[in-house]
C-alpha cells in the first residue's frame, strides 16, 4: 500500500472516530443525566461497546438480505444479457460447422 493510501485510510479512520466521539457526546447530553467525570468515561464506555454490537447486527441483517437478494439479481442479468449472448459469444461462433459458411 502506498503512502498515499496508507494516509486515506488514517484520514478516514480518524473521521470515523471524531464522528463516534460526537455522537457519544450528544448521546451522555441527550441522557439528561448529571454524571461525574468516573460516570461519564463508564457511561460512554458502555454507548461505545453497545453501539458496536447494534452496528455488527446490523451489518449481518445487510449482509443477509443482500445474499438472499442476490439469486433473484443474478437471474434477471442472466435474462438480459442472453438476448445479446448469440451474436457476442465467442462459444456460439465456434459451435457452427465449417460449411455453414460457405
């Protein structure tokens, strides 16, 4: 990996963990609740742990619908492209005899 890519991919992480850290704010802001300084770091401790849990279930649901969806994808290309398939087929071609191009 490049340097380049290396230095993205820092970026991007860093974004991610600058938009979790708000987000946890606003979530301890958003509790209403007066917690002291101990409180608070167990408190976003907890936000932060069962926020990776909801996100991890909600990556296997995507990932479950794609795979249930992805049959019925792979049927209607497969429709698409064989109206196309006798005329570009390298295969078509070479399943014709030789005289019948004479």
């Amino acid at each position: 990996m490049s340097p380049a890519e290396r230095d993205i991919l820092r970026q991007r992480e860093n974004q991610r963990r600058e938009q979790v850290r708000r987000e946890t704010e606003a979530a301890v802001r958003d509790s209403g609740l007066r917690l002291n300084p101990q409180e608070r770091a167990q408190f976003e401790s907890r936000y932060i742990q069962e926020r990776r849990k909801v996100e991890q279930s909600l990556r296997q649901q995507i990932e479950a619908e794609r795979q249930q969806q992805l049959p019925a994808l792979i049927q209607q290309l497969k429709k698409e492209f064989q109206i196309d398939q006798p005329n570009r087929s390298p295969a078509a071609k070479s399943a014709e005899s030789p005289k019948s191009k004479k």
